[in-house]
C-alpha cells in the first residue's frame, strides 16, 4: 500500500503542471450526443510556427493559453499558428468513443495530441497537404477517432496552421449522432448540387436552342461557381483530386477567380454593356481579365496572397455589376429586374461569406452557408429572367418573322425575274427594295459558267414559236437546278444560253461548286435526250465554259427600267470558253484559273486542251477539259492522247510547228476519234503556212467566238 501510494504521488506532480493551469473539462455522459467546443478550448499564438508539443505542455507556455469566450473562433488571414488545449471527463462507467469534428476543410496542417493519465500522448495528422487517403476518417472535414476510457479525464491538444483563414469549428460527436448529422448533410447537399446540375443542363438546352452565348456564359458561371463551393465545402478534394493535395490547396483562389470571370462574361452579354453602356463595359472587359489572370497566376503564387486576391475581387466585383444593373434598368434593357434581383441574393451571400472568411464575421450556420443559399435564390431567379427574356424575344421574334414573311412574299414575286442573290445584295443596306437605283455595284471574285445549246437555230428553224417556247422552258428547267443545288444562281437567260454565277464562302468553293453544277448539267442532259429521244425529236449537244476572277455586280439600266447582272472580263472568257467546246469535241471546258482554285486538280478526271487567245482578248489562257461525264473508255482514251497534246504545245510554243505536227498526227493515229487532236493538227498545219511574228507566245488566236 505504501508502494502504491509513493506512485500516486508521483503521478500527481508529473500532472500538476498541466492540471493547474486546464481549462474547464467537457463532461462527458452517455445522454449528450454533441459537444461544441468553442468556449472549452483555450488558444495559444505561435507566431514564429515553431514550438513544439514539448514545449507547449511545460509550465512556462501553460500560463501563455488564454481561454476562448465565443463558439466558434475565427482567427482570419494569419501566418502565426495556433495551439489549442482542452480536457475530457468520462463520467460514464463504459468506455466511450467520440468524433472530434474540424468543420473547416481548408486547414494545411492539424496535428492532434490525446493525452493519457500518465502524461503519454498519442498523434494524429490530417491536413489538405496531405492525400486524402491519409486522414484517420475519410471524410470531407477534418475528423478524428477519440477513445475515452471509463471514469477517465484526457487532455487535448492541436495545432493548427494555415495559409489561409484561422477558422476553428470544432465539435465532438457521439458517433451514431454524427452519422445521422452526415445523412443530413448528403441530402441537403446533394439537393443543393442538383439544383445547380439541372441548371447547367436546362440553360445549355437554352443555349443549344437559341445560341445566345449568354446562357453559355451562365452555364460557365453555374459550373465554376459550383466546383467552388465544392472546394469550399470540401467535396472537391474527397471527390475529384483525393490524391494531389497541391492542386487542393490551389484550386479555391483559381474557381473564386474563375467564378468571376465568367460571372463578367455573362453580365456583359446579358445586360449588352457594350451597346448599352460602353464606358462601363471597357470597366468590365479589364476585370474580366483581370480575373482570367488571376485564376491563372494563383496556380504559381502563394496561396495566401491569392486568397485575400480573390476575396477582394470577390467583393468588389458585384457591386460594380449592380450598378451596371442599375444603368441597365434605367436604360430599359430586357429583363434587368429579375437579374439585379438574383444577383442581389447572392451577392449578399458571397460578402458575408468572404468578409467570414476574412474573419471580420464570426462563423455561423448563415456565414458558412451563405453563397448556398444566396446562389439557389439566384439561379431560381434568373431561370425567370431567361424564361421572361425567352418569352419577349419570341413575340418580338414572331413580329418580325410575320414582317419577314410579307417581305419574303414581295421577294418571292420578284426573284421570279431577279435572282435572289442580286436581291440579298440590293437589301444589305435594309432600305427595301424601293431604294435600289442604277449603279449600285459591288466587286468580286466569282466563278461564271456558260451553257449553250449547240447549233440551236437548226433546231429551232422547223419550229413554230410556240414550240421554240416550250423547248426552250422544258430544257432550261432541266438545266437550272444543278446550279442551284451547287451553290450557284442564273444571272440571265439568253435564249438558249446560260450565264450562272458562283459566289460561295470561299474561291475555291465557288470553283469546285461550278465544275460540279457543269456535270450535273451533262447528266441532266443526258435523262433530257432520252425523253426527246422516246417522243422521236432529236438529241441536243451543249456546251459548258467555266473561269474565275474578279467582276462588278450590280444594277445597270435606268429609273423605269434596270436589270441586275455580272460585268467584267471574267463575264466575256466564260462566254468564249463556252463557244470553244464545239472545236475541240468537248463538253466541259475551264480555265486554267479555275483549276488553280481546286484543292487538287485530280479532284476531277481532266486534260490539258490548248494555250490561245480568245476573241477580244488581249492575254493568252490556258484551257483544260474535264472529262468526267465522257465514258470510261472515251475517258481513259482522251487521257492518253493528253500527253502527245502537251508534247506538240511544247514544241508549237517554240515555233518548231513541223515537230509538234508529228506529235499531234501521232496521237492522231492512235485515237482517230480525238477532236481536239484533230484542231490541233489542222491549226498546226496552217501555221506552217503561215508568217508568224517574231515575238510569238504560242498562242492561237481564236477569231470566232
């Protein structure tokens, strides 16, 4: 007995130290199943981080704690660490086990001290430096296992130290108690993030139906806005990066900014600051990318300077975009009251929670779930405005399309006689139709196709007028609309002939677009002859000339009476090309210019044909023919002639007419049937007759058409 006592009291004076300066002991019974800590802890400053537990539990540090006289302290930006110290008392005859809650996720560094009644202490480490996989419960707070044996008293002590905001929610919980609390938590969370997923997808629905970027820009917001509460609340870490604890320590300051940004974007195209309000929109464009930056630098800068950034851009930026509101309501601009409403709800919620986060507020259930409740209010509230926005643009949207339809009904009549491309170009101005005069040119690029019925005037010659008509209609309709299916439109009919124009989004569509149409239009020509064939009329032969380049469109004529149409040079080749088809036997001719336009020439089946000058011209062209509406062995029997075609232009180019006459006599011979071998032996053979200047290029000079 005497043994045992000399042990008490020397467990007594190892003790005294500590127990002399405790601070009041939570007591602890089987009835209670939570215990805020707030008022039972007492704090220690460490300014410079390095005490160690050593020497926090030695008499000269005891005295330094002081006790805490609010629930839930809130220490704000800090680069000091803390230590806080409180007791445990069992009153109950069973061991207990409790949770020891930190509900704060954003802590760098806890370390957790459990004291025994014989001065021994067992650690425990958590942190978001720290994978989360590491932490002693995986949960999206701070929480620790505490065993408390019966009767027994314990001492507690942490450490705390973060970048960012000292905030120090603690509780202890009676296990079964906390998972009932957690339940809680999952539903009203999971109602919370519900909200703000069905937000996302009914304004992208929005957003896919109406393509206002607006509703793209809030779907940004929604999101950003999101994963930060989620960094907040410490979802994020749990459930996107549980295993790069850098990045968690990151990411707050990056989706407050982001959050911002596209909180920017979408104000600006709601309210259309930059038509509305330009001196304020300049305001908001520079925010805006001051934010961009910012998400962007807090990746590489310390966390704490970023957060306060943040924070601060966090508070400014939606008074800014109240006044803007304001402007914008004085103004008129649609919808404004519902969004100065809902961003009123939230911007309250984000100050309070940021002025918490400061630690100019204390932390309470209001502080910490502030934005929650303030962005739920918002995006109900806005959802209104877009419904109420949706609604005025769609009567405003059937008045127009009600205007659009008497002037697409006045259009319609007189695209009869106009094409509609002259049409939209005459509107562009949107005067109406009435305003066009004379002399209304534009330049261009285009691509002019040329189709002419070969020897029509024998045709027509046994024909009553009536009959020419009826010819005529039956095979221009059959012409027209592989044009229009390619992109192009007919400027004019001229009897018989055809001149259509290619104007697509780019010169080599409009090229390509051409070459196409033309085929289209031997194909037609083709199901055309069998019909003509079946009532006993005769086939026809037509043929097409295709070139590119640059001509005036516009309105030639007088005040009584004016026409639309293409003028230039391009115009007059295209028209000579067209009448060269029937010396070379080809269907199809184009341009050199045209071909150059093509991603690749072998797009179509062709072959070079002639370098000559066309009647009126000046310059020489070079001519191809493109064989793809030929038969397979016509075609492959031309493409095999090409190369004694090139071989006699070699030699013609360079006056030996003799060598390039054997050239075109030989392919001759192999493909008796070739036409343009034929012209090509024929003009040679005058040639050789013929003085021809000194200065030649080897260009044919083409007199007739």
């Amino acid at each position: 007995m005497k043994c045992l006592n000399i042990k008490w009291v020397v467990l007594f004076l190892i003790l005294y130290p500590i127990s002399l300066f405790a601070s009041t002991p939570v007591l602890l019974n089987e009835n209670r199943e939570e215990y805020p800590l707030g008022r039972y802890i007492q704090l220690l400053e460490d300014v410079t981080g390095q005490l160690q537990i050593s020497d926090v539990v030695s008499t000269e540090y005891q005295d330094k704690f002081r006790p805490n006289r609010i629930n839930v302290p809130n220490l704000g930006m800090t680069d000091s660490s803390y230590w806080v110290r409180f007791d445990l008392a069992n009153e109950s005859a069973k061991e207990q086990s409790y949770l020891l809650e930190i509900a704060y996720p954003l802590h760098d560094k806890i370390d957790l001290y459990l004291f025994d009644a014989y001065g021994n202490y067992e650690l425990k480490e958590a942190g978001d430096l720290y994978p989360f996989s590491q932490r002693d419960i995986l949960h999206r707070y701070f929480l620790f296992d505490i065993e408390l044996p019966a009767l027994a008293n314990r001492t507690v002590y942490m450490r705390f130290q973060t970048q960012g905001s000292m905030q120090l929610p603690m509780t202890l919980w009676k296990p079964e108690a906390y998972i009932e609390k957690v339940n809680i938590e999952q539903y009203v969370f999971g109602l919370y993030y519900g909200v703000m997923l069905v937000m996302v997808l009914y304004n992208l629905f929005i957003f896919f139906g109406i393509r206002d970027r607006a509703y793209l820009y809030y779907v940004a917001y929604i999101a950003c806005l999101t994963v930060m509460q989620m960094s907040l609340n410490g979802f994020a870490f749990e459930y996107f990066w549980s295993n790069y604890p850098l990045w968690a320590n990151k990411s707050l300051p990056v989706f407050v900014f982001l959050t911002v940004f596209a909180g920017y974007l979408f104000s600006r195209r709601f309210l259309d600051t930059r038509n509305t309000i330009p001196m304020m929109d300049i305001l908001l464009s520079a925010l805006l990318w001051l934010a961009l930056l910012g998400a962007v630098v807090s990746i590489f800068l310390p966390y704490s300077l970023m957060i306060m950034m943040s924070a601060a851009l966090a508070i400014v930026s939606p008074i800014i975009l109240l006044l803007a509101g304001f402007i914008c309501l004085a103004k008129g601009v649609l919808s404004t009251g519902y969004y100065l409403t809902a961003w009123s709800l939230l911007i309250v919620g984000a100050v309070v929670y940021a002025l918490k986060g400061l630690g100019i507020l204390p932390s309470t259930f209001y502080t910490e779930y502030a934005i929650h409740i303030g962005s739920v209010f918002e995006v109900v509230l806005l959802s209104l405005g877009i419904t109420n926005r949706i609604s005025t643009l769609e009567r405003e949207k059937i008045i127009a399309q009600r205007a659009l339809q008497l002037e697409q009904k006045i259009a319609s009549a007189f695209e009869k006689f106009v094409p509609k491309q002259f049409v939209l170009r005459a509107g562009k101005e949107k005067k109406g139709l009435e305003s066009i005069v004379p002399g209304n040119v534009e330049d261009g690029y285009i691509t002019i196709l040329f189709s002419d019925v070969r020897s029509f005037t024998e045709i027509s010659e046994p024909m009553s007028p009536q009959e020419v008509f009826k010819f005529l209609n039956s095979y221009l309709a059959r012409m027209q609309p592989s044009i229009q299916k390619n992109g192009g439109f007919v400027d004019k009919f001229i009897g018989d002939a055809i001149m259509a124009l290619f104007e697509l989004e780019s010169k080599q569509d409009s090229a390509y677009s051409a070459i196409q149409a033309a085929i289209g239009m031997q194909n037609a020509l083709v199901i055309y002859n069998k019909h003509r064939r079946s009532v006993s009329y005769p086939a026809i032969e037509t043929g097409i000339g295709i070139h590119s380049g640059d001509v005036m469109i516009g309105t030639v004529g007088s005040n009584e009476r004016m026409e639309f149409t293409a003028i230039g040079n391009a115009v007059n080749v295209s028209s000579r090309l067209e009448g060269l088809t029937k010396f070379y036997g080809a269907k199809i001719i184009a341009s050199r210019e045209t071909m150059d336009l093509l991603p690749d020439r072998d797009m179509f089946k062709h072959r070079i044909l002639d370098w000559l000058r066309v009647k009126g011209k000046t310059q020489p062209i070079e001519i191809y023919e493109i064989l793809e509406t030929d038969s397979g062995q016509m075609q492959e029997a031309k493409i095999n002639a090409e190369k004694y075609i090139a071989m006699g232009l070699q030699h013609r180019h360079k006056k030996e007419f003799d060598r390039a006459l054997k050239y075109f006599n030989k392919g001759l011979k192999l493909f008796p049937k070739d036409e343009a071998l034929k012209f090509h032996c024929k003009t040679c053979a005058q040639l050789l007759k013929d003085k021809v200047e000194r200065n030649w290029d080897g260009a044919i000079d083409m007199k007739s058409k």
